[in-house]
C-alpha cells in the first residue's frame, strides 16, 4: 500500500480556557478528538461543518501552525513539529477565506506574490514566476503594479491563489475560499480552483461550510461536529445516502446539491 501523503493520527487539541464561573479549577474546550485521516496525492477532499466544528483547528495543524494535545499529522511519512518545517511551505500552501485580511495592503501585487519566494529561497527568475502565476489565475500581468484596494473582491482572491501556487506547492488547502464573494464572482472562483487542480495535479483539502461547495470541488467529504468526524466517504455516496442525523439536516438546509465532479 503507497503511503499516504498526509496523515492525521489520534489527533486531538484542547484549549485551556479561564476558570469556571464558580472559579475552581480549570475549564477546558475540546476542539479536536482523535481524529484520524488519510489523503493520499491527486485526492480532492472536503471538509465540512458549522463554525465551532474543528474545522480551522484542523487545518492549523495540517499546516504545521499548531501543536496537537496528542497525536500527529505526517506528511510523507515525516511527523510535523509546530515552527520547525520551513520545507513544509513548499509543498503546502493555504488560501484563506478574506482576501482583504490576508494581503498585505501596503504591497504591490507584484511583492505579495514574489513574497513566499523569497521567504522560501526559492533560485529562479521571481519576475518571470510572478507573470507566470497571474496568467494562470486569469489577471493581466498590468495588475502587478497595483495594490490590493484597488482591485475588486474576485480579483483579490485571484492573487491570494496566484500567492499560494507561486512556489509550485502538491497541496492546496483552501480554507472557506469563496464565502466572502458574491455568486457570480463565487462560481467563477470555483471553476478557476477546478481548472487549476486539474491542470497542476494539486491535491486539494478544501474547507467550507457549504455543501455545494465541496460537492462541486471534491471527491471525498468529510463531516465534522464538535471536533469530532461523524461521517466521511465518497462525496456523492455521503450526500446521496447520509448515514448520520447531522449530514442529513446539512443537506436538508439547502434547496439543492450540484453534481459532483
């Protein structure tokens, strides 16, 4: 059997919160319980679930930014320490959900998409990359001059990939990536991740609240609650024949899922 690319094992995270409100002792919140999971390279998976679910707490530690309470996450076999993988950032890369937050205002685009080239030290011609990532992501390379306030909502998350995939990372994860934007710009976001998956052969771990996102984009689901997996499989088996009362009343709330990929 070939070994999985990343790999959560008996992972957990507990927060220590502030004393109780009787003021004895110490509260705690279990924001991951042993999950487990497996994604192998080319897999294209979704990962669901109402806010409070897990689902960032996941992804920090996926990405090396937290430290698990007990278990691990490897990655090609090799266990990931909090702070300690510079290497990691090369091969995975993260688009978040508010491209407002996410990109530095007072860089050009130019400088935010060389930035994780430097960063990363990685030896080609970084003018070259940049032009070469903005035509991918459908920008005019005439955009490179310009700040961030002064594109469009869609357009920012177009530089957000274009940041993400300048140093030709395997995996992609996109955390909530179409949430902020209005539908027309949201559908077509979604197509450019589809089309860019494709094309690169990425591995994708995609983060959403909604279903047809992940319908439309993976072709594996996970369902999570209250830090815990309640259901996962194939994407369209799941939300054709969902075994759980949580999955059922996800699908419920929505008029109507896409085919899936």
């Amino acid at each position: 059997m070939n070994q999985p690319l990343l790999e959560a094992i008996n992972l957990s995270r507990t927060y220590k919160l502030a004393k109780g409100s009787a003021g004895k002792g110490k509260a705690f919140r279990h924001a991951l319980i042993e999950m487990n999971l497996s994604i192998n390279t080319g897999d294209r998976i979704g990962i669901v679930g109402e806010s409070g679910s897990g689902k960032t707490t996941l992804v920090r530690l996926l990405l090396g930014l937290d430290t698990p309470t007990s278990g691990s996450v490897e990655f090609k076999g090799q266990a990931l320490i909090s702070g300690k993988m510079p290497w990691l950032r090369k091969d995975v890369q993260i688009v978040f959900q508010d491209p407002r937050s996410s990109l530095d205002p007072r860089m050009k685009i130019s400088e935010i998409i060389r930035e994780p080239l430097v960063c990363l030290g990685i030896d080609e011609d970084h003018d070259a990359r940049i032009d070469e990532v903005l035509d991918s992501v459908g920008l005019e390379r005439a955009m490179r001059d310009r700040y961030p306030h002064e594109l469009s909502g869609g357009q920012r998350q177009r530089v957000a990939i274009a940041r993400a995939l300048a140093p030709r990372p395997g995996v992609l994860i996109a955390d909530e990536p179409v949430s902020a934007l209005d539908v027309l710009v949201r559908d077509q976001i979604l197509e450019l991740i589809a089309q860019l998956t494709d094309k690169l052969g990425l591995t994708l771990i995609l983060v959403s609240h909604d279903l047809s996102v992940i319908a439309r984009l993976c072709n594996r689901v996970i369902v999570m609650k209250d830090g815990a997996v309640v259901e996962s499989g194939n994407t369209r088996e799941v939300f054709d024949r969902p075994a759980h009362e949580f999955t059922r009343a996800l699908i419920g709330a929505i008029p109507r899922l896409p085919e899936s990929l």
